[in-house]
C-alpha cells in the first residue's frame, strides 16, 4: 500500500484537528434580556379628589344657605367659619325658649362683594334672615349674634324694632356722651340692642360699648334690664 504525500500528512494533521475542536464547541445562544429596573411604589396613593361642603346646609338646627358667596372665598373655609359663629351662639348661655326661636331664622350669605365700605359684618332682613359678610367673619367675634338679635328683637319684643324701652335706653346712652356720636351702637334702635346685647352676653366686642364692664358702669340700669331678659334677672358679671 502506497503512504500518502507528506504534504496531504501535514495538511491532514493540521485541519483535522480544528474541525474536530469547532464540532465540540457549544453553540452560542441568543443574549437573556435583563430584567426591566425595579420601580418602587409611591409613598402616598393619590386617590379621588374630595368634592367640596355644600353650602346649603343644616347645624345644630340652624338652617344656612351660603350659596352666594361660592366665588368669594372656598366653600370649605365659608362652611368653618359659618358653623363657628354658629357655635358661639350655642356658648353664650341662653335660655332654651330664645335659642328656640333663633334657630327659625334663616343665616344666608350676602352675594354682594365687599367693598369694606358697610359698616356692619351683618345685618337682619326681615322676611330673609341674618345675612354675613362671609370673608369678615371671625371664630372670635359674635357677629351673626349680632343680627340674631336684631331678628329676636323684631320678632319677639314688644313694638319690635321700634321698642319703646331700647328707644329710651339708647337716647339716654346718646345724652350721656360716653360714646362717640359716630359709634354704630348709637345709629338705630336695632344697632344698639344688637351690639349692647352682644357685650352682655359674649363678654367683650370690638365696637362700642366693648365690654360688659363699660355697659354694667355707663347705663346700669339698662344692664338690669338686659339680666331680666336673658338671665332672669341674675346679671352676668
């Protein structure tokens, strides 16, 4: 038998090998993806947006409509506030016949814009109710008892809005000089009950007379009169 030419020998000791080594050599296979970044969770889930308070509404069995006043100021801040004058009218201590009838009267919102050009943060309608400066009110200023007061006068005292007894008190108040001529509590019979009648029984306003004190020294007499109808004649002190 004939050997096979040295260069076939070589040629066959070289290429033989590589193929064999390629035949052995796994396939490579298709790149993994890598796994998409871990996004974590939000601190705080956002849900539905809370609708805002009605402003027709009930409290304590006062009945409010503060409707018009939606576009001066949010119906949440016009709800507090509202239900905080409501509040220090609940707190002032009256006897359960007068906070009876004052629940009756209707407590709306002036839609007219203010100007800041009134005087009063409110004012009694007859036939409507007590209306309020909404963006004046303040959790520590009595002012829809104020015009509840006006409305308790003209519905339940004697002669109304022209009660000859609050008629003669205040033409005294006026005769006696203590107060500027100018002060709101000595324009109409209605103003001086309301604010007088607002000192007695929250203790301290910031218009004239300001305080029970001021009241009980400059008209004593009057402040007896206020003691027997709201206290039964134990005046507060």
């Amino acid at each position: 038998m004939r050997r096979p030419p040295a260069a076939i020998t070589w040629f066959a000791r070289l290429v033989i090998p590589l193929a064999l080594l390629g035949a052995a050599a796994p396939v490579s296979a298709a790149p993994i993806p890598a796994p998409p970044p871990h996004i974590a969770p939000p601190l705080f889930q956002l849900g539905p947006s809370k609708p805002p308070p009605s402003l027709v509404f009930a409290y304590h069995g006062f009945q409010v409509d503060a409707s018009g006043a939606r576009r001066q100021q949010s119906p949440d801040k016009t709800v507090r506030m509202i239900k905080a004058q409501i509040d220090l009218v609940e707190q002032v201590g009256l006897k359960p016949e007068v906070i009876t009838y004052l629940r009756t009267v209707p407590v709306l919102a002036d839609p007219a814009k203010d100007t800041g050009k009134a005087i009063e943060s409110s004012r009694y309608l007859r036939g409507r109710g007590v209306m309020l400066k909404v963006k004046r009110l303040n959790a520590k200023k009595p002012i829809l008892l104020s015009g509840l007061l006006q409305a308790y006068q003209d519905q339940k005292l004697p002669g109304g809005l022209a009660n000859p007894e609050i008629t003669r008190f205040r033409n005294e108040a006026a005769a006696r000089r203590v107060w500027p001529k100018t002060a709101l509590m000595l324009q109409s019979d209605a103003d001086y009950f309301a604010l007088t009648g607002a000192v007695y029984l929250y203790g301290a306003i910031t218009r004239e007379p300001y305080t029970r004190a001021n009241l009980r020294q400059s008209q004593p007499q009057y402040y007896r009169w206020l003691a027997d109808l709201f206290d039964d004649g134990h005046a507060r002190v």
